[in-house]
C-alpha cells in the first residue's frame, strides 16, 4: 500500500476471484463457466467489418444490445441497461441506491462481491444467515429497511428460493430496491422478470457469462422499470458511457438471438448436473439441491480442503472457500460429460488414498 491510498480503503479486502490458469494444464471446474462455445452466431457476427472500425468508440446506448434483450425478455428497451459483466450492474446499483442512510442487506453465505461493494462504498450492511440447510428465510426480510440484494439462485450453495417467497419479500418491502441476481436462474431456477410489471422495487440482474457461455465478453444486464434503469443509466454516464466495447455488443446480441442453442447448451448442463450429483452421493458426498451450474457438495471423511487440494494435485480445479460454515465442501462447476468423468475418477482415486 502506498502512503497515498485512501485511509478508508486501508482495510479493504477485495474479492478473490478463482484461479485462472492461463494454459490448459487443469480441468477448470472453479468459476462457473461454461464447457461449450459461444452460439455460432457469436463468431459470424464479429466480422473483420466490425473489427476494422475499433477505431471508432462503441454506441453508448448499446442499441443492438438492449434491444435484443428486451425482445426476449418481452420488455421496453427503457427498461434494460446492459453493463460491463454483471458485476458493473451491481457496482450500479450499491452506487445508486445503497446511499445516505439506505445501506445494503443480503445473506451471509452469498456472491462474495456484496460484501466487497459494501465495504467499497462504506455502507452500513444487515447480513442476514441462511437457516441451517442454506435457505433463505423470506420473513427475515421483511421490511429489510435497506437495499436488499439476493442472488437467486444464491452462491455459493446453488440453492434457489421459489417466486412465491420471493414476492412475498417484494411485497414486504416497498420503500427499498431488492435486487434479484439472477446469474444462475437459467439453469432450473424461475426468473422474477415476470413480476416487474407488478414491483415497482424490483431490479432483475443477469449475465452472459453462465448460461450464455460468453464469460470473456464481460457482458451483464439490469431489467426494470424505466424508473430505475434511468438511475443506473445515470451512474453508467457518470463512469463510463462506452462501457461496453464493440464486439461485446455484437456478440452479447448474436447470443441473445440465438434461443435453441441457448436451450441446448442450458438442458445438457442440467443433465449432467444430475448425473454428477449422483455420482458423488454414491461416493458418500452430501450434496446441496442444486439449480445451478454447479454442485456445492462435502466428502465424506476428508474436509473440503484437503479434498480441492488433492483435485489440484490431479489437475482438476474447483472453488473451495475458506469461511465459517462451509469449509467442508467445495463447489464443482458442472463441465462437459469428459471432464466430469475426469473429476469422478480423481475423486476415486482420492477416496482411495486417504481410505
Ligand atoms: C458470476 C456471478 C456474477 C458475475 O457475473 P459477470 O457478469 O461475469 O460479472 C454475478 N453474480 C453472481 C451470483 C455470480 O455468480
């Protein structure tokens, strides 16, 4: 640290995000991205025409972007604001709606990131646990008195909380924003989109980085009402108007558009997901309900620690966190079939080592 930081960021600890090897030494099971390629559309549209004009700054409105959002979504354009990942969206929304005395509430085993924003913008927090088989309890929201932030469903744990509960959260806080992320939701979860016409509170995140399979693009977005996007569209114009570039633009639309191979690529995920979550459970692992892409899952005998180390050892890489609660399991990004059966196989010899 130099002397001139910021004396209140002295104590800020920033997020860890996973590993990221560049060669291709590991199964990379650790960040939750996707084993397939973009949609084929992705690669025709970042033609040499669009790469020849990078000399140009992208469009600030992100027209071709938003645009194909809202069509899926079945939404105004005015009421998607795409961002720089999702990440940038929630930057967003703790800048324009956690200030003065509003602060920010979310779990205490959650998205990493909320408690890191938080801190970045010396907000006041309420973390709020999840009850001892990782739900979230919808009353210990209510009236929350704070931007609520809810990743659904949530992180690390995979576990996802059903419309009904969560509209009981929207209705049980109507003078603060609740922000539903929603990085997970395509893979078995139910999306809140279809209460924006009735929640005026509510704020929608999702990101092209799971289930659209473009983690390298840095593409998220926020769905609203025209209200609230218009408050993070401010905070983007205060930041950043070309935040994102012109090939992410091409791309993010290429993907959006491209709604079978989207299906495809989602549904074999989940398929796989099934399988893998039996697979462990016959090895003993006691494995979280999952719909996400991803299993939070614990081995038996030997702690989640000691399991992630000895996976690395074997060149499979999965996302062990050192925190209160959750030390014994790890979470298992779900890959291709082949890398599962790569990680099946290592657990075994694994299990078999340390019998
Ligand atoms: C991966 C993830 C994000 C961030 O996604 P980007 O769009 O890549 O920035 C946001 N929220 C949760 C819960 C995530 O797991």
């Amino acid at each position: 640290m130099s002397r001139f930081l910021s004396r209140r960021f002295a104590s800020l600890a920033p997020y860890t995000p996973g590993e990221q090897p560049q060669g291709m030494e590991y199964v990379k099971l650790n960040t939750n991205e996707s084993p397939y390629p973009p949609a084929p559309g992705v690669i025709a549209a970042l033609s040499a025409a669009e790469v020849s004009r990078l000399n140009l700054y992208s469009d600030p409105q992100t027209k071709a972007l938003t645009n194909a959002i809202a069509k899926r979504y079945g939404l105004f354009p005015a009421q998607v604001l795409p961002g720089n990942g999702s990440d940038e969206i929630l930057v967003f929304c703790f800048e324009a709606f956690c200030g003065e005395d509003a602060g920010a509430c979310f779990a205490d085993l959650t998205y990493g990131f909320y408690e890191v924003y938080a801190r970045l913008f010396c907000l006041e927090t309420k973390v709020i646990a999840l009850s001892e088989r990782f739900t979230i309890e919808p009353e210990a929201y209510f009236n929350a008195g704070k931007t609520v932030f809810i990743a659904n469903p949530n992180a690390p744990t995979g576990v996802f909380l059903a419309l009904g509960e969560l509209e009981e959260i929207l209705k049980h806080n109507r003078e603060n924003v609740v922000v539903i992320d929603e990085a997970y939701v395509d893979f078995g979860g139910e999306s809140a989109v279809s209460l924006l016409a009735r929640y005026e509170n509510l704020l929608v995140v999702q990101t092209f980085s799971k289930s659209r399979n473009l983690a390298g693009a840095r593409l998220g977005f926020a769905m609203g009402s025209e209200q609230l996007i218009g408050d993070l569209m401010k905070m983007k114009f205060s930041f950043n108007p070309y935040n994102i570039n012109r090939l992410s633009i091409l791309a993010g639309a290429a993907a959006m558009e491209d709604g079978a191979y989207f299906e495809a690529c989602t549904k074999k995920i989940m398929q796989t997901r099934e399988a893998v979550a039996v697979s462990l459970e016959e090895r003993g692992f006691f494995v979280l309900p999952s719909r996400a892409n991803f299993v939070f899952a614990a081995p038996k005998r030997i702690g989640g620690e000691a399991y992630y180390k000895k996976l690395k050892e074997k060149g499979v890489l999965v996302r062990w966190f050192d925190r209160d609660r959750i030390r014994d399991f790890v979470r298992i990004t779900i890959g291709s079939d082949a890398q599962m059966k790569t990680l099946l196989n290592a657990t075994d010899q694994i299990l078999e080592e340390t019998k």
